[in-house]
C-alpha cells in the first residue's frame, strides 16, 4: 500500500480523517443542509475514541497525529482537496468512512474510491458492514466489490481499545482486509463519549449534539438491526461518564442533546442517570434540553416519566410502530400493548413533552385501506404530536433481510433507497402502486391543516404544552415531505447541491440547465414555505386567541373511560384488537385476584 512520504523536518504527521457520509436523492445529488436536523453520534464517538487515541500517544511521541472530522449531510466532502491537503502537509493518512448504514453505502464506496486511487488507507465501518457479517453466511456482491478496490472493513464496535490496533496497522502499512469483532462487544463504561468541536455541533439545527449511555436491546423485532449489531445484551455507560460528557459539552456552549439510546428505559441505570441530571441541574445550574428514545411500557415504570421531565427531558421517540396487535406479532414486536397507548401518552402529555412516534407501513395485514384507516384513529383516539412514517424495510442486518434473502426473494438491488421511505420489496396484499400511494397519503392525512390544528388546541389546553415550540416542529415534518420530497429525519435548513456531485451512474447536467433548474427550485421552494408557515401561523394565533382555549378537550385527550374497549376504533376497528382487550382483562383479573 503507497503510503505518502513522512515529514522531514519536525514530528511526523498521522492524518486520521473521519467521514460521516450521506446519501443521494431521488435526483442523484447527495442530501446535504446548511444545518442539518439530526447529529451523528457515531461520528462523534470516533472523534472521541480517535482523540484518546492521540492523549494517549498511541502511535508514540515521535507521532504528531492530527484530527479531521467530516458530517456530509451539513459539509461538502472534497476528496480531491483532502488528498492535497494530506500531501502538502506530509505524512501519512488514515481515511475512515464512519457509521455507513445501508442506505449510505453507494456513496461510501464513490468517496472511497478518489483517495484509494490515491493510495490511502480506507476502512469502511458502520451498520451495513457489522449487519452483513452478522447476519448473512457470504459477503454480498457491494462489499466484495469494496475489497476489490483495496478498502477494509471494520464491524462491531471501536471502543476498548479496538480502534488503537487499526490505527497502528495504518500507520505501520498492514491494515487488515477486515476487523470483526461482532462476537466480542466492549463495555462502555470509562470510555470517552461522543464529543465534537463546537464548530461541528454548530452545523446541526439549533446546536444539537448526542451522546449513548446505553447500546444493545433485549427485544427482538424482526425489522430491527441494533439486536444483531449492538447485541441482544445492553451495556451501559456509568453517572460519572455521563456528568463528564455533560461538563465537556456545556464549556463549550452546548445545551441540547439526543441521546441516541434506541432505549433509555430498559438501561437498568436510568433513575442513577437521571438524578445525575438533576442535581447538576439544581446545584450548578447545567439546564440540559434532552431528547430520549423509549418503549411504549416506560410508563409502568416508576417515576420514570417524572424524572425524565425533571432532568430536562422535552421530546420523547416512541416505537410506537403499528396499531394492530397482528402486525406487532408478525414482526416480533410483542413488548408493544395497543392499550397502553392512550394511558401512556396521556401520561407523556401531562409533563410536557412533545412527542414523536415512528409509524411503520406495510405490515403482512396491512392494505392500502387499512393504513389510512388507522392513521385516522391516531389523529382521533390518541394524543400523539408527531408521527414519523416509514415504509417495512428489510434492512441488511435484520431478521427480515436474512429471511428474504435465504428465500430468493426480490429485494431492491440499489441499496440507496433502504432509507424506510423508499419501497424495496413487494407486498403480499397491496400492489407497489398501492403500497407507494398508501404511505403518501399517510403522511398527507396526518399533517393535513385540520389535524395541526387539533394539535395545536390539545397543546395550548395543556398548562405544560409548548404549541409554539409544537408549530415549529410540524412545519419542519411538513415541508420536508411536501417541498424537499426527503423524510423528515434526513431533513435540514437551506438545501445545498453541487453540480459535479451527482451520482456517477446518472448523467452530469449541463452548467446552465442545472443552475436554472435549481434557481426555479428554490424559488418555487421559498413560495411553497411561505404559505405554509404563514398558513400554520394563522392556526396558531387562531388556536391561542380561542376563547375555549383552556376547556378544549377531544376523545384523545380525555382520560380513559372504563367503556372504552368497548367503544374506541382502536380496539374494535383493527384486526387483533379485540384479541388485546381480552387478554388486557384477563391480566387485569389476574392481578386482581392476586391482590
């Protein structure tokens, strides 16, 4: 491997160059944003790792090693630039594509390949490479392709010391074909935590940044990719790495977090983790504004929800996935109770938070009218702000994938569009056309102006209820779907292309077409954002200046009745709800009995 020449005069340099790629579009450009709307934590967590590594002088003290760091959905990434960069400054150079899910792969590999024509070092690593050596008995035909240009593969995690050997061997020119520890997760107690320079963070909407405290989950749904990449056993970072990733942050100006744990409620150090929060918060005055995932039973948990909002918890991700119980079953979701759901967001609801729930069509029983049947019973029987829709995707890493293809069935040979809003497979009741039109309207149902203002009236009823802040959220969910065509969770602020980005399959417009094209797109953007904020806005100053503000109520919001299995469509217009009720009243007798 050609390595480039050491630096003559002063330490030499290593270059450790870490790459968080995107994805193309339907257009073929690379999704990227002004200020992109979610953080990378993976990108963040080798940041971190790679700097430890530098503290620690892994490499020696003769070995100047020096950082970049690179989040393509809110940097243009120039490979060209970087090469020249490596090469004026001397050394050598270790180029690592980060966190590369599946969807990201294509554009990976179209990264990889400038600098290994150059003669750096590439290691790819991410969930699509720890999936696929977990779950599939061969290498598939992409990545056979990657080590055929030179690029090694890194699965598992890099913590523990894992990424201290890789660094070695680049620098020493014997980088192994593949690093596979799947079958050795590392603890993650004592390790650095995610953490980047301000100037990154400040790319991200409204400053986010993320930490994990937790990865791994003990459940087992057959669409899920963590269970087989991060493990079925959690593993879980301590109070202290927590209050030291916090202090880290807020020196440098950083309030907001997600913290990434798919999660947070099955860490079995939650309440420790929380009452770390609290007292910082109490004694120091660290006002942290925190975004967590959980389950649909955390509300059965003690004071988990009171504690939550008291450490500073304001949005809430629920795996909500699916409102019928036959759907849930099918895919192994069995955690998952239709009749909590009202209890346990009206729960969420009454400390304030805003709340977010991943909804996923085209299960086995679902039809194109089944779907919208009963995205009209979560706007009308549950309290639910916003819904994040996804088509069933068997993502490479799954059960789902694994099944699949151990059958030969048809799967979408570009892996660009396994993003869960693209369609991928077929469906065994609904035809493509159905499948594609049911997950549109979907979305259009749910974010029609009549359901945000019903919304917005259940926000301001509630003392606790942020309908301004509420307003901002569904217009970023709306306009990302209706003007930018990209879901919502690839969204940003002030989409940015590049002519010669385009993707090498499909053809490089012409200067002036491509300009006027993009000129007439921002323009009929801007005009699509103004009337919808402005039209948004008016429902809001409707909704505040109601003279019933305070007295609204709707069948969503109205504590639960002791009819109501008898009377919601929740329970008695989808397949397998009335199967729920009965088995909810046998274990409600059954705990009784016992008491």
């Amino acid at each position: 491997m050609a390595l480039l020449p050491v630096r003559r005069s002063g330490l030499p340099l290593f270059h450790i160059v870490l790459i968080k790629p995107t994805h193309y579009d339907d257009d073929g450009y690379p999704i990227r944003w002004f200020r992109a709307a979610i953080p990378s934590n993976t990108l963040g967590a080798l940041y971190s790792l790679a700097d430890d590594v530098r503290r620690r002088q892994v490499l020696g003290p003769a070995v100047d090693i020096r950082l970049h760091a690179f989040d393509e959905t809110n940097q243009r990434v120039q490979p060209a630039r970087i090469i020249r960069k490596v090469r004026q400054s001397g050394g050598r150079a270790l180029i690592g594509l980060v966190g590369v899910q599946s969807n990201q792969f294509p554009r990976a590999l179209d990264l990889a390949r400038p600098f290994r024509a150059a003669g750096l070092p590439v290691v790819i690593g991410g969930f699509h490479v720890s999936g696929c050596l977990a779950m599939l008995p061969q290498m598939p035909p992409e990545m056979v392709a990657a080590q055929a240009l030179g690029i090694s593969f890194f699965a598992g995690e890099a913590e523990g010391g894992r990424l201290d050997q890789v660094l070695r061997d680049a620098w020493n020119a014997r980088l192994r074909p593949i690093y596979n520890h799947m079958d050795d997760l590392p603890g993650l107690e004592d390790e650095p935590l995610p953490l980047l320079p301000r100037r990154h963070v400040r790319r991200i909407a409204h400053s986010f940044s993320s930490f994990d405290l937790g990865r791994g989950c003990p459940y087992q749904c057959s669409f899920c990719t963590i269970i087989n990449v991060q493990g079925r056993k959690s593993r879980f970072r301590t109070p202290d790495d927590l209050e030291r990733a916090v202090r880290a942050n807020w020196a440098r100006g950083i309030r907001r977090f997600f913290i990434t744990d798919d999660n947070l409620a099955r860490n079995r150090n939650w309440e420790a983790l929380f009452d770390r929060m609290i007292r910082l918060r109490r004694q120091d005055g660290i006002k942290l504004n925190l975004m967590i995932q959980v389950d649909t039973l955390c509300h059965r948990i003690p004071n988990f929800i009171e504690k939550a909002a008291e450490a500073g918890v304001r949005r809430v991700f629920i795996g909500l996935e699916n409102i019928n119980p036959d759907n849930l079953l099918a895919s192994k979701k069995h955690q998952n109770k239709i009749t909590e759901y009202r209890v346990m967001l009206q729960k969420w609801r009454e400390h304030g938070m805003i709340t977010y729930a991943g909804y996923i069509t085209g299960f086995p029983a679902d039809t194109k009218e089944s779907i919208l049947r009963d995205i009209a019973i979560i706007k009308r029987e549950l309290p639910l702000d916003l819904l994040e829709l996804f088509y069933l995707t068997p993502l490479p890493g799954s059960e789902d994938h694994r099944n699949l293809w151990q059958r030969g069935a048809w799967m979408d040979p570009d892996l660009n569009k396994y993003d869960l809003s693209h369609r991928v497979t077929h469906h065994a009741r609904m035809t493509d056309a159905e499948w594609e039109e049911a997950y549109r309207a979907a979305w259009e149902v749910y974010y029609d102006d009549d359901h945000i203002r019903t919304i917005l009236r259940r926000a301001a009823a509630n003392p606790r209820g942020r309908p301004r802040t509420i307003v901002i959220a569904l217009a970023w969910f709306k306009l990302a779907v209706l003007c930018e065509g990209v879901h919502p969770l690839e969204s940003g602020a002030w989409r940015r292309r590049t002519r010669g980005e385009r993707r090498p399959d499909l053809p490089r417009e012409g200067m002036f077409g491509f300009h006027a094209r993009r000129a007439a797109e921002i323009g009929d953007k801007a005009r699509h954002y103004w009337a919808v904020w402005r039209r948004m806005q008016t429902i809001l100053k409707e909704v505040l200046a109601a003279p019933d503000r305070w007295e609204y109520r709707d069948l969503a919001i109205t504590p639960p009745a002791v009819n109501e299995f008898d009377n919601l469509g929740l329970y008695r217009l989808t397949s397998g709800g009335e199967a729920a009720v009965a088995r909810k009243r046998r274990d409600d007798r059954a705990r009784a009995s016992v008491g």
